[in-house]
C-alpha cells in the first residue's frame, strides 16, 4: 500500500513509516500506481512515503509578486520553478508551471507580471518569457540567451545570495522587460512581436524590477542604488531616491518598485530589508519606510518583490523569511502568508544522501546550506549546519557519506572541499582538500564515497579525475583521464569503483583505474541512461542509479546487468523531476532525492537486501545549538517632521497646536517650555511652565496634531509674569523612536507664540 503524508504535513507519519521500513509490510501497489515499473509485470517497491513537500504554500526565496486584476496574488517561486497563487486573504489556489526547460516549464523564476487579460508572464533563467493563460495553460513563449533583439540575459538563480534576475510590467498591450544581465529595457507587444530596446546599455546598472503608470515606467537600477523613471518610449524624465545607504530616502541594491492607484512609488530596498515610499510625481520626495532585518512578523529579509493591490495595499515577497508579507500604506502588518522551505522537514533543491550503519539517512538540502537526519522511521532526528540566509559552513552542499563511526562527510561543492561533521556533537570539526588542480585540490566536485577501510573517493569533476584521501585528510592520489564524473559508489572492499558519466556511461574501475566493465549507454529504454547523477550500492553489490534526465531510478547487478527501474516525470508519489541523490540502508530501504520537486522520497523494496538484521549500533545522533543569524546594523532613528499649526492664543486656549510626522511608525513623546519673552522685573525671579502632551503612535508617512497643554494655575501665573505682555518663548522637545531601533531621533526648536 501507497503511503502520504496527510494534506499540509510536513513529514510523514512516523508510525507508518517505522511498519514500513522496518517490517516491509503491506501488499505491493498496482501497476497502476507504480509509474514507469520496468520490467511491467511488477512494482519494485512495496510501500513509499514523502518528506517534504513542493507547491501548496512552500515558498522557497519568492522573488517577485503580482496582483492580478481579480485580486489574485502571483508568486514568482524561485526554487521551487513554479509561480504560486494565492488568493486575496493568502490561501493557496494553485501553482502554474513546473521545473524544467521544455514549453510550460521553468527554470529559477525572476520576474512575473499579469496583464489585464489575466494572462501570466513569466521571465526565468532559461532566458526567456513564457505567457500562461488564467488556467495556467501555456500560450507561447519567446526568448533566448544573447545581446540581440529578442533575446535576455536573466541570471541562473541560486538562492539568497544569486537571485534569478529579470523585470516584467504591463501596460495595455505593451509588455516591458529588464534584461538584467545586459543592463537594459526591452518593449514587446504582449504577443512577444515588435521588439525593440527602448533604454540601451549605458544608463542602468542591472536593472531589476518595474513598473508603469500611464506614460512613466520606473526601473529599479540595482547597482547604482536608485530608481529611474523613463517615459514609456525610454527618455529618462527622474531619478528617485540615493544612495547606497540606509538613511531616509536612500537606497541599496533596490530589488523592485511598484505604483499604487494614486501614483506613489514603493520600493522594496533589498540590503536595507525595508519597504521605502515615495510621493506622486513629477519629483517623487521621499515618505516612508518601514521594515527591518529579523523574522518576527514586520519584518523582513532581503525584499525582492512588492506590487500593489486596488486598495492600495502593498504586497512584499519577503524573500529571505520564505513568506509574502501585505502591508498597508503607511506600513501597518495586514497579514502573512506562506509556508518557508527551509522550516524542518523542508528542502530546497536535495542533492545528495547518505545512509549510516544504524539506518539514519542525511539529506544534503543544498539551497538552505545543512544536512538534515532522517531516522529510520522517517522522522527528521536532528539538523547539521544552518540555513541561508544565516552563515553557513556548507553554500552547496550536494553529496554526504557516513564513516564507520558515523561521522558525516560532506562535499561542498561552491568552496570546493570536504566538510566533516562530528556525531558527538552535529558541528563541523575539519575539512579536507581546497580549491583548485594541484594535488589534494577540488573543482566543482560532484559526488563522493567511502570504503570500508576509509578510504574516501571524490569525483573531482572539474579536473576530470577521481581524488582520494583518507578520512584524517592525507591526499592519496588521483585516478587521471576520468572526464565528467556526476556519481561514485565504492564496494565495501575498495577493490571496484562505479563512476557515472556525463557521456551517459558507468565505469567500473579498479583501485588503480583500470577499466574493469563499462556499461550504459544514452537511451530511455532499460539499462540506458540520461544524465545520471549519484550512485549507491546495497548489500548485494547490486548498484543504484539516480537516472536523472529520465526522471527514474535504476537497478544494476555488481556486472551491468540490467535489472529493474521505476518512476516518470511528474509530482505523484513514485514520480520525479530529476532525481539527484540515492542511498539504500542497512534495513534495505531506498532514499532518492527528488531535487527539483523540493522533498525527499522513500521506498519500502519488495525484495530487500540486506535484511534488517544487518544494522548495527551507532552512538547518538547531537543536535546542535540552533544557528545564529547575522548580525546587522541597527537602522536609522525616524526622521521627524514639525510645523506650528498656531502661533496664537496660548493662554486663552491653553494648548499649542502643532503637526507632527514620522517617516516610519514612530513613538513619540513631546514637550514644551514656556517663557516670557521679556526679562522679568526686578526682584521676581524668572517664571518657566511645562507644556505636556500624551505620547502617541504617528504610522509611516504619516502626522498627527499634537497639542501641548498648559494647566489653569500655569496660565495665571504666564500672565502674572508677562505683565500685561503677550509674547512668550516656547522650548520644544520631541523624541520619536520605532520598533527595534536602538537610539531615539530627538528635535529641539523654539518658537515665538503669543499669549
């Protein structure tokens, strides 16, 4: 029997699982829940489940939102390569698209805009921008990669720290696009005909996200910390705001901008982690801002994203909290959405896992930079290493072996070198190899594997050849002449190595690197392979492939012998979109990753091997303290605004008006002192009275009337002093501070009054 986690669940039930694995129970599933079962007279699997879980309100680094003209919200999901939408309220409604590079599929989503048709565009690292209908059925696509016409230059995408780029606005039938990576902006008609680049390389600096409102499109210029407003025929008529720097008004690498109903201009500041309005046009002064780094609600990581509803509203993807925050005008929280993919139990793009002597599976999560641990029954046990956007020992992690004593093992791929993990203790206690092509050196390493004596072999891919080391470090030399290695498994006994290819072949080596069989072959029938990634062996030398390009699993005897495959394209229970990662435990269970759906999925095999007597003891798996996130300047105190409403009629009103405003919500405190302006006479001492008000809370971009109050008693004894004169002098304190602000903006000002 097929098993699921429930609807919304994060993992799957432990319980079901532990029955599972550990007893094989349960009749095999038909056929017909078995996808792509060779040969097809059986299913090799028993029971499955899935960790994890894509679409349905996973966010993984949203990049960019869009309201649509019946209120719908659009989120450009980069990792997950699909764009989300939700309805006004935030819940989920459907998903549109799926990964991958052929028509109606997506690569890293940049950049989204819906038109009035409620039609969906959408750019994505494939260098092109595909039109969906209301239903998500593709319309057409157009674009490639190039300098011309007609063609982008987007950015691949690769989480917090290298964002998919692009910018797409609609207007009428005309859409508008920002072609990052070759520093200018495209016009199309919304058909993709009658190219042409309306601003030429030379005013922007990758330009990100737009906007258009009647005749004026503004760009926001990343680079160059700024928002730039053309016509929509591409002369420049405004620059908005300065920078880099997180004063008011200034900006740093703005990521996004939008127009509301009545012409403000919001931009979402993305290394300031704030939101920053600016006024109607022509000149578009400075407002408001609000945000601050953190992940409680308000505020906000690395904004990406931000568009307007017909309310006004203001719609933020909140890119670094895998959340969509929606604001009001003058910053007020309205409400979230989203569920973050690097909460436990979620993965962005799994690429490696590994099973230890006791039955315990990490998953390399490579997108949020950790190791999570499965238990044999399913359960996440604990996590290794930190999510993004927090420091991280491990930018892209995409294999890990365990050692007889059950450390970890993994292959860093960005920082070319191996991170080893410390049960004891879930910490990183040294690495092995470095960057580069001399001996003991990495470049863009791919997969790894570990005999049962230690020795650890690496494929080293960059430099066509498999580097070996010992688990303490010592470099033991290279098998040479291995071009494209993507998967390595090693027997027990270190006498064979399985190396798969990119050339679409599985190599069995001897230590030396001799060529002991070679078998494979490009195809999709049995046997042949597509793309293959990782390898794994099980305890009867029988070899597992992750097939990735043919979205399967394959089986091969110790000699090439082509035994069994299962699985097709698609997000079913069984099915894949490029698998990445494969382990068989000791309880006979196989773990795949099914990297681009964002989960991990396990299968009870019918005709296990080992049983599950052969897992042994293994200490206790640590958790770790809980990762830290980055430390970050606090920002600026809010910048106030005061004007005297009435310079008259202090003491017969006995309150002094005044108009009060904060450039993000504020506290605010004032007060006042009154003296006459004449010396006093001679032999009275010189008389001063406090004015007070309540302190009161003034939104972002907004003011208040504060009155400053004098008591009955303070006025007589003004007009004793004053002796019949009127003027006094009025000293004004003012502090206004905001949440998670260390220090308090203070104003101080006198004025003249009459009494």
């Amino acid at each position: 029997m097929a098993h699921r986690p429930a609807s919304g669940s994060r993992l799957l039930g432990t319980a079901v699982l532990g029955a599972l694995l550990l007893a094989l129970l349960g009749a095999a599933p038909a056929l017909a829940d078995c996808p792509g079962a060779t040969p097809a007279t059986s299913c090799p699997w028993v029971g499955a489940g899935i960790i994890g879980q894509r679409g349905e309100g996973v966010l993984r680094f949203p990049q960019a939102v869009a309201v649509g003209p019946d209120g719908l919200i659009y989120v450009a999901d980069q990792g997950s390569h699909v764009v989300q939408v939700f309805d006004p309220s935030g819940a989920f409604v459907r998903e549109v698209g799926v990964a991958g590079t052929r028509p109606g599929e997506l690569g890293a989503v940049g950049a989204i805009a819906v038109a009035p048709d409620n039609t969906l565009l959408v750019a994505d690292s494939a260098n092109r921008i595909a039109r969906f209908d209301a239903s998500g059925a593709l319309i057409h696509a157009w674009g490639r990669s190039g300098t011309g016409v007609g063609e982008f230059h987007f950015g691949a995408g690769g989480g917090n720290d290298a964002g998919a780029g692009g910018g797409l606005a609609v207007s009428g039938q005309y859409v508008y696009v920002a072609d990052t990576g070759n520093d200018r902006i495209q016009r199309f008609t919304i058909d993709g005909g009658h190219g042409a680049v309306i601003v030429p390389p030379g005013k922007l600096d990758k330009p990100q996200g737009l906007a258009v409102r009647g005749t004026r499109l503004a760009v926001a210029d990343d680079r160059h910390h700024r928002i730039v407003v053309f016509d929509t025929g591409g002369h420049q008529l405004a620059t908005v705001g300065a920078g880099p720097g997180p004063g008011p008004g200034q900006l740093a690498n703005p990521y996004d901008v939008a127009f509301d109903p009545q012409g403000r201009l919001f931009v979402a500041d993305d290394l300031n982690h704030r939101v920053v309005r600016f006024n109607t046009a022509p000149h578009y002064p400075y407002k408001a801002r609000w945000g601050s780094y953190g992940t409680a609600p308000g505020q906000l990581a690395y904004p990406r994203g931000i568009a307007t509803d017909a309310q006004g509203n203001v719609v933020v993807a909140n890119t670094g909290n895998d959340r969509v925050d929606v604001f009001d005008r003058t910053g007020a929280l309205l409400r979230s959405f989203g569920t973050s993919g690097r909460a436990t139990g979620q993965f962005d793009q799994p690429l490696g896992v590994g099973a230890d002597a006791a039955g315990f599976r990490a998953v390399a999560d490579a997108v949020n930079g950790r190791l999570q641990l499965l238990a044999p029954d399913g359960s996440i046990a604990t996590a290794w290493g930190s999510p993004a956007p927090g420091p991280t020992v491990l930018p892209r992690a995409v294999a890990v072996v365990f050692d007889a004593a059950g450390d970890a093992y993994v292959l860093d791929q960005r920082r070319a070198r191996i991170v080893v993990f410390s049960r004891a203790s879930g910490l990183p206690v040294r690495t092995i190899g470095a960057p580069g092509s001399g001996p003991g050196r990495l470049r863009s390493p791919a997969a790894l594997a570990i005999d049962a004596a230690g020795t650890i072999s690496v494929a080293d891919t960059g430099n066509d050849r498999i580097a070996r080391f010992t688990v303490n470090g010592t470099y033991l030399g290279s098998i040479t002449g291995v071009p494209g290695a993507r998967g390595i498994a090693a027997t027990p006994d270190g006498m064979s190595l399985y190396v798969a290819d990119d050339a679409n072949h599985i190599t069995r080596l001897s230590p030396g690197g001799d060529e002991l069989d070679d078998f494979g072959g490009t195809g999709t029938k049995l046997g042949k392979l597509n793309a293959p990634a990782q390898l794994a062996l099980d305890g009867a030398g029988n070899l597992w492939v992750a097939d990735r390009g043919n979205n399967r699993v394959q089986q091969f005897g110790p000699d090439g012998q082509r035994l069994l495959a299962f699985g097709t394209r698609g997000t079913g229970l069984g099915q894949f979109v490029h698998p990445t990662g494969i382990a068989v435990d000791c309880r006979g269970g196989l773990t795949v990753t099914d990297s681009d759906n964002g989960r991990v999925q396990q299968f009870a095999l019918a005709a296990p091997s080992p049983s599950p007597a052969a897992c042994g003891a293994l200490a206790a798996l640590a958790t770790p303290p809980p990762p830290k996130l980055p430390t970050l300047p606090s920002p600026v105190g809010p910048q106030v605004g005061l004007r005297v409403l009435r310079s008259t009629g202090l003491l017969r009103l006995r309150n002094l008006a005044l108009r009060v405003g904060c450039d993000t919500t504020c506290r605010l405190t004032t007060s006042g002192t009154a003296t006459p302006l004449s010396r006093p006479e001679k032999g009275r001492k010189a008389v001063a009275v406090t004015l007070s008000a309540a302190p009161r809370t003034i939104k972002a971009g907004q003011s208040a009337v504060v009155r400053l109050r004098v008591t009955r008693r303070q006025v007589a004894r003004l007009r004793r002093a004053l002796h019949h004169r009127r003027a006094l002098r009025v000293d004004l304190q003012l502090s206004a501070t905001s949440a998670g602000e260390q220090e308090a903006t203070t104003l101080s000002r006198t004025v003249r009054v009459v009494g």
